[in-house]
C-alpha cells in the first residue's frame, strides 16, 4: 500500500467515489424506503376483493358479530368466493 501512495495513489478513492454515486442516487435504502412511507401512496394498488371488503365491511362484521380482522377477513373471503363473476365485475372494474 506504502508504494501505491508513494506512487501518487489516493487511499479510498474508490471506495468514496461509489458512496458519492449512491448518495446522488437517492441516498440510502432506508431513506428511500421511509421517503416511499412518506408519500402517502399505496405500495400497490387495491384488488377487487380489497375494494368490495372496503364497501362491505359494516355489514360482514355485523353478520358475524364481532369486529375481529381475523373474523371479518375469513367472512368476507367466503361471500367473495360465493359470488359469481357478474357480482364480482363492478369491484374489478373500479380496480383495473
């Protein structure tokens, strides 16, 4: 290494350059993943069976009873799974 610096090497240099090139990128992935959070938006956007659950919540927890995610979730799967595709269709449309 004495020679290399002795030959007018840099020590670090490209070590530097790279978290230059990373920082002018957009920082660290923990940045960008807290600046993505910070946004607001959705990682994706929401299926059919997200849309209906969002309409339908009220009354699924009332048939069953109980506000428990784990319980409505299991319902709502259900009465998603027993409706034909003409019910389905609206749901998927506002989704595409």
């Amino acid at each position: 290494m004495a020679d290399f610096v002795a030959a007018g090497g840099v020590k670090g240099k490209r070590k530097a350059e790279k978290a230059e090139a990373k920082a002018a990128k957009g920082g660290s992935k923990k940045a960008r993943k807290e600046a993505r959070a910070a946004s607001g938006q959705p990682k994706k956007p929401p299926t059919g069976y997200w849309l209906y659950l969002r309409e339908n919540r009220e009354a699924i927890e009332k048939a069953g009873g109980s506000k428990k995610p784990t319980l409505v979730a299991s319902l709502a799967g259900k009465k998603w799974k027993a409706m034909s595709d003409a019910q389905k269709k609206p749901f998927e449309d506002k989704a595409a």
